[in-house]
C-alpha cells in the first residue's frame, strides 16, 4: 500500500475534474453573460487571454484548497459517506471563494443570473470531483477486499476479545501477523500456533519491519495493567490502536472509531487534518520569513558568542523528536565550550557554565532563534513539547511513562511548559513542566498555539526567560 502513490492518483482526479469543471462554467458563462459583453464566439471567449489564465490557475487553487482541507493527509480507508459529505463542504466553499473573488466582477444581464453562476459551479465541481474521487475510493475498497492492499497487525492480547478482533480486522483488509498474551496469568484462546512470543519479545519482533500497527485487545480490563502495556508500546513508533470500552477510555487519548470497529487511535494527536495542514504551512513560511528578516540580528550574536568565549557559534545536540526520531538541534551557543564533558546535565538558575552574553541570550530566549532552521527542516514545530534528550526521557518515562504521548507532536521552539514554567533543573521539575505539556496535548488547536506564542512574546520583550 503505497500512500504517496495513492494521494497522487486523488491530486490528479481532483485536477482534471476542477480543470473540465471550469471550462464547462466558462461555456455556461459565454451564454449567460459574455454573449453580451461583446464575443461574438464561444471560441474567441475561452481563447480570450484572461480567460485562459483562469482555465490554468483555477485548478491549482482547488488543489491547494484540498490540500488545506487535509483530503489527502489519509488516502486509504475513505469512507464513501464522509467522502461525499467532504467533498460537498470543500466544494461550498471554494466556489463562494470564487465567487467572491472573481464571478461577482461579471454583470449580467439580470440579477438572477448570479444565482445561476453560483449553483451551476457548485454543481460541475461537486459531481465531477465527487465522480472521479469515488471511482478511485471504490477501485481501492476492492483492491482491500481482495486482499491486494493489506497492511500487517500484531495484536497484543491473545484472549476471547483478541480472537474476536483478529477477524473484524481481518475482514477490513487487515493482515493478522501474529498475538501477543498480555501476560502470563490470562487464558490464550487463540491458535498457539499464531502467538508471535511475549511482550519481552517485542524489541525483537517490531524492528523487523513487518509490522505495520500495533492493537491492543487486552482480555482484562484492569486499567493499571492496560496502562503499563499501552505505554510501553510507544517508543516503537508504530500506530497504535486500542479497544474502545467504558473501563479504558483515556482523558488523554481522543477517540477515532475504524471502519466502525470500536478502536481507539492513541498514536493520533489532536489537531484535525485541516489544522495539521496549516500549522505545518504556517511553521515553513514564518520560518522562512523569520531566518531572512532577522538575519542581521543572528550575525550579530554569532559575533557576541565568537568574542564572549571561544568555541562555535551553534550548540549542536541530538535531541528525541516526532514518532521518536532522533534529530540535531541547534542553539546559540550560550555555555562555554566543553561544558557537558562529564556527561549530560540540565541547566540550572545561576549556572555557572553560562557564559556573560549567554546569560542574557538565555534572559531573551535570543539562543533558541537558531532552530528556526530545525523548523524549516521539518524536524520541529514554532509551538510544540519541548524535546528532550533520550538520557533524560529514560529518567522521566521511569515516573511518568504517559511522556511517550508527546512523540505524536512535532516538538516545538516554545511550549506551555515553558511559558508556565519555564527551565527545569532536574528530572523531577521536568515531570512537573510535562504537567502543561500533557495540557497542551489534550487541548491542542491552532488558537492555542496563538495563545501560546503570545505568551512567549511577553517572555522575549519582558526578559524573563530565565
């Protein structure tokens, strides 16, 4: 099942439909109001330049607009209902996009004409979009149920529900690679031949690359047990989903049903597909903007940190970032140079590694400017969980195992730890800090991000960074 693959196929459909879709509007148009603007032809109306442009950017403005919309975040496993109802929405209000910005410049003859604009647009990108969509949702349905397309689960949980579960998702498509026993005390129903190990097992049978998603069916509904089991599946980095009953349904998990089998997607974070889409838009533009308009500022400080201390400009260090990728992550410089040579520390107030000018780089935030580039690198976000170092995230999973949640977010340059709590000195300050970041988890939406950086602004303006 190839993803990118299949998005491309939707991106190109949604192209020609929205391309045929306003050339036919065009003809519609030259009957009801270029006929008497003077074209004496159809031809000479859609051969007209102005409106060639149109017959060429159009598409790429229903692209975009889908794009946003988040219709190609997920090409597999589209629902025909929900499809429609998407695709219905999208269409409403792209063609009042339009028609504010460009069919309202038209003057008809009559007033009514505008109504006849609108819906006859509404209605030629709907149903060719629709059309084309649904041929290649329909195509990939069977393609599923064929078992062509199948994607590889390991169950975890080898009970009565496990069995019970294993052929739901077999009959969705999915491809039973195996079970897992919960524990050891818990009664296997399944074929023993299809029990893949046990949980100890695990590290050894993931990385092979077999397994596409993890499911838990756990038989007992202890939740202390389920918790421990849940997370400690998610530094693997798979989709893991989970059964849905009344005596598991998580405060921090939101509940996403599959093909209605009652499973909880706990690996998805809670931003909507649209949301995702112009956050990620959002972090590259301004990050772009940020990079070449306060460049002068940024040699200015290389030039500070080259003459407070010697050693380099940047401060590089691996950093645990999104689905528990490792990435470098740069800094201004701020201690002096061989300063974690005994191993790695935190930060503390009054540290004495901190070198003059980054004290007050720190007291602006000035040094965290640098990973703006780690943003436009994709490996952050501009508001996101802090990233921390894989040292200290074995400290803290120890205590508070729920801190894997956050590997579902980009990490980010400030958070709602740091604006309400700020640098953490141990590992116990740093579960306390986790506290606002589990906030920002369950309550993620783009308003809070503007919360948030607004709160950060009064940080780097007030200088009270530290």
């Amino acid at each position: 099942m190839n993803k990118r693959k299949q998005a491309t196929k939707y991106i190109v459909s949604d192209f020609l439909s929205a391309f045929m879709s306003w050339l036919l509007f065009n003809i519609f148009r030259y009957t009801e109001i270029a006929f008497y603007l003077g074209f004496s032809s159809l031809k000479g109306y859609l051969l007209n330049v102005k409106v060639l442009e149109g017959q060429l950017v159009i598409p790429f403005f229903w692209i975009i607009l889908y794009y946003f919309s988040g219709y190609y975040n997920k090409p597999f496993g589209k629902s025909r209902l929900s499809e429609f109802f998407t695709t219905l929405i999208t269409v409403v209000i792209g063609v009042t996009l339009l028609f504010f910005i460009l069919i309202l410049n038209d003057l008809p003859h009559s007033f009514r004409t505008y109504y006849e604009l609108y819906f006859a647009l509404v209605a030629l990108q709907f149903i060719l979009t629709y059309s084309f969509r649904l041929k290649i949702t329909l195509k990939g349905l069977k393609k599923i149920k064929n078992r062509e397309w199948t994607q590889n689960v390991l169950l975890i949980g080898a009970g009565n529900k496990a069995a019970d579960m294993a052929k739901e998702l077999y009959r969705l498509g999915y491809t039973i690679a195996g079970f897992i026993p919960e524990d050891r005390e818990t009664p296997v129903d399944v074929d023993p031949g299809l029990v893949a190990g046990t949980l100890a097992d695990l590290p050894a049978i993931i990385p092979s690359g077999q397994i596409d998603e993890l499911v838990v069916i756990p038989e007992s509904s202890e939740s202390e047990k389920m918790v421990a089991i849940l997370y400690s599946l998610y530094h693997y980095s798979l989709p893991i989903k989970l059964l849905a009953d009344k005596s598991n349904l998580f405060s921090k998990v939101k509940i996403r049903t599959i093909h209605g089998v009652p499973l909880i997607d706990v690996t998805d974070n809670n931003f909507s597909p649209f949301e995702k889409n112009i956050k990620f838009f959002l972090d590259k533009v301004l990050s772009v903007l940020i990079l070449i308009c306060f460049s002068p500022l940024f040699l200015y400080i290389a030039w500070r940190v080259k003459r407070d201390s010697p050693g380099p400009v940047f401060f590089k260090q691996e950093r645990i970032g999104y689905m528990g990728k490792p990435f470098i992550m740069y800094k201004f410089r701020t201690m002096y140079e061989g300063s974690e040579n005994r191993g790695p520390l935190l930060s503390y107030q009054n540290d004495s590694r901190v070198t003059p000018f980054g004290r007050i780089m720190r007291k602006y935030r000035l040094d965290e400017w640098a990973q703006f580039w780690n943003v436009l690198k994709g490996d952050m976000s501009i508001v996101g969980p802090r990233p921390e170092r894989r040292y200290f995230i074995e400290q803290i999973v120890k205590k508070a195992p729920y801190y894997y949640l956050l590997h579902n977010v980009r990490p980010g340059i400030t958070s709602w730890g740091m604006v309400k709590y700020g640098y953490a000195g141990d590992v116990d300050k740093m579960i306390e800090r986790l506290e606002y970041d589990m906030l920002y988890y369950e309550n993620m939406s783009l308003a809070l991000d503007m919360t948030i950086l607004l709160y950060t602004a009064k940080t780097v303006l007030t200088g009270k960074g530290i």
